[in-house]
C-alpha cells in the first residue's frame, strides 16, 4: 500500500507541474509584447507623405507609451512597395517590424509584380485619403473635363508624372476616369518617379504636365499659387483649403479612387502578435495627435481591423483587377519606351536640374492649348 501509496502521489505531482507548464504555455501565447525596437518601415523615400505619417506614429507611440520599446523608421522605397514587402516576407513570425504603405501590395497580387498581400500580414487600415490631379498655375489645361476632352482626341496629348509605381492609387485616379470615358488608359503617356515629391518638382519645372498625387501634397504648392488643382478623386468636395477643388463626378466623370494607408507585417505571427499591433494601432488613431494629422492631410479616419479589414482588402482586389489588366502596368517596359521613344526624363530627377527647359513636346502641348 505504501508503494502504491508513493505512486499516485508521484503521478499526481507530475500531472500538477505538467498543467503548470501548459498554462504558463498558454498564457505565452495569449499574451505578447516586443521585446526589442520596433522598425515602422515605409515603401517610399523620406519626406514622402508615408514617410511622414510613420514619423507622427513614432512620435505619438513614445508621448503616449502605445509601444514600450523604441521605434525606428526605416525607408525602404523601390518597386511600387516590393522593396519594403520583400523585407517582411525575410521575417516570418517576427513580430518587430511592420510596413505602413499604401495598397500596392493587393496590385501586386494582381499584376505579377513582388511580394503580394496573400505572402504578408494585413494588419490595418489607418485611414484614407483622395487623389488631386495637378497642373501648373499657368496651364491652358483648366479643368478636369478639358483634360479628359484634349486625352480623347490624343490620348498621348500630355507626361503624367507617377509616384512611385504604375498602377497604384495616383495612377488609378487618372486611369479609371479615362476608361470611364472610352480612352484606353494604356495609351496615355506615364513618368514614373521615386516620390510625389520628385513628380512635384518635375511638374513646376514643366518636365510633365499632370501630376495625380495623395492631396496632402498638393496644400502648400497651391497655397503658393504653384499648381491648379483640376479635379480630385473624392465622391464630394473637400473641405477647407480644397473646398474650391471640383470633384471628377461634378464634371461628369465617374471616378473615384481612394489612397489607403494600411500596416502590414511579415508572415506567419502567431494571434497574439496580430492582436497586439491591432489594439496597439487603433490606440494610436484614437490620439488627438492622429485626428489633428488627419485634418492636416484632409485624410479620412477610417481604421479597419480584423476580418472587416480583410474583406474591405477582397473587395479592392476584384475592384482593382480589371482596372489593373487594362493598364498592364510594366515599370521596366513603360520606361524603356518613354526613354527611346520620347526622350522624357524619368527617375532619377534629379532636383537640381528644375531649371532645364521643358522637353520640345512640353512646349508643344502648351502652345496648341492655348491656339
């Protein structure tokens, strides 16, 4: 009996610390928290508008104590976000690192280029924000329709300057208002450069004529009375300084495309991982800092999470794959052609160089406009 006694105690024991050691498992697994810096990795060079919205999370993140451990912004442009995407995909289950870009994954998936958003971790949307199409202030171009009328009779009338990809939402806002109009947007004439800021700098030195970019860019040039904004992507009108900016719908041109700012992360995390960055992301929309950048940056406050995120990010992909098959954005290809056969300059631009004169095409375009 007392053996027998000495066994069940002993196989009791070892039951109890068995249960210890699987609920301190569990527990591992249903909490978790980075234990070294954070890397906010963004598709694009610094000064871009994601660069400058990671910038505001870090900062928000230390004021508020979001994220215990530092955070370090990482630039990681090329590609149309392939580049940053690639550097994720390297880290599966690491909990450290996150993208914040827009949705160049899901075009990725569409058109065969990189890393696409099924090979990563979709996180959140953080907000949104439209599309302005930009001339100079001294273009015969006025508005949104004339654009659309002078691409119907020549739809290589005009250099639209793209940052930072073919086929992303800059690209989207010109494309789907052409197709919406019966002009095949594969014909129109693109420049692709590394940044809004850099496709900026192209269109004020008349290297290109339309510029489509995240409207957040455009606030100080128009201020300055640098550029005319001619339409924006919005379904209606913005506020404040872009109330007087009319819509493509207004002039009868039904397009309207949105710039998302999403996080993602590598493959692989583990539920708790994913739960963290998720409540850790939507502590920072909620920070009066946020809201402030998002009026700043007429953007949108519309924070996804979770399987609402991932169906929002289904329905973009069938939306998109039309579109995107249409365009057949080639990067490589449509440089190659722009360079030999038109002699525009594409990336690098070197900013510099804003005082050359405007390609003879340039030239030309503005005189026939204004005959």
């Amino acid at each position: 009996m007392i053996a027998s006694s000495t066994r069940v105690t002993c196989a009791l024991a070892a039951s109890a610390v068995i249960l210890i050691c699987a609920t301190q498992g569990a527990a591992a697994q249903s909490t978790w928290k980075p234990e070294r810096p954070v890397e906010i990795v963004v598709t694009c060079q610094p000064g871009c508008g994601p660069d400058i919205a990671a910038r505001t999370i870090q900062k928000i993140w230390q004021d508020h104590r979001i994220v215990e451990q530092a955070a370090v912004v990482v630039n990681k442009p090329g590609g149309g976000g392939s580049v940053a995407y690639g550097y994720l995909k390297q880290k599966p289950g690491d909990g450290h690192a996150i993208v914040l870009s827009g949705a160049g994954a899901v075009v990725n998936s569409i058109i065969g280029r990189g890393v696409g958003h099924r090979e990563i971790t979709a996180l959140t949307m953080m907000a949104a924000e439209y599309v302005a199409i930009a001339v100079r202030a001294d273009s015969p171009i006025q508005s949104g329709r004339q654009l659309i009328d002078l691409l119907r009779k020549d739809p290589a009338a005009v250099n639209f300057g793209i940052a930072n990809s073919l086929g992303n939402a800059n690209h989207q806002a010109v494309a789907l208002a052409l197709k919406s109009q019966g002009i095949q947007p594969a014909k129109a004439r693109n420049v692709v450069f590394q940044s809004g800021a850099n496709a900026m700098t192209a269109l004020l030195g008349g290297h290109v004529q339309v510029v489509p970019a995240s409207v957040g860019l455009w606030v100080n040039p128009l201020k300055a009375g640098q550029v005319r904004l001619i339409a924006v992507s919005a379904p209606q009108r913005l506020k404040g300084e872009m109330a007087e900016v009319p819509t493509w719908r207004e002039q009868g041109i039904d397009a309207v495309v949105s710039v998302w700012r999403m996080m993602s992360a590598p493959p692989n995390l583990t539920l708790a991982q994913r739960a963290f960055w998720q409540d850790a992301l939507r502590k920072t929309t909620e920070t009066p800092e946020w809201k402030r950048d998002l009026e700043r940056n007429h953007q949108s406050d519309e924070f996804l999470a979770g399987a609402e995120f991932d169906r929002a990010i289904d329905r973009l992909y069938v939306e998109l794959k039309g579109l995107l098959t249409d365009l057949e954005p080639r990067e490589g290809r449509a440089r190659q052609k722009l360079n030999a056969e038109n002699s525009v300059r594409t990336e690098p631009f070197d900013a510099a160089q804003d005082g050359l004169r405007a390609s003879a095409r340039s030239r030309g375009v503005n005189q026939r406009m204004r005959k």
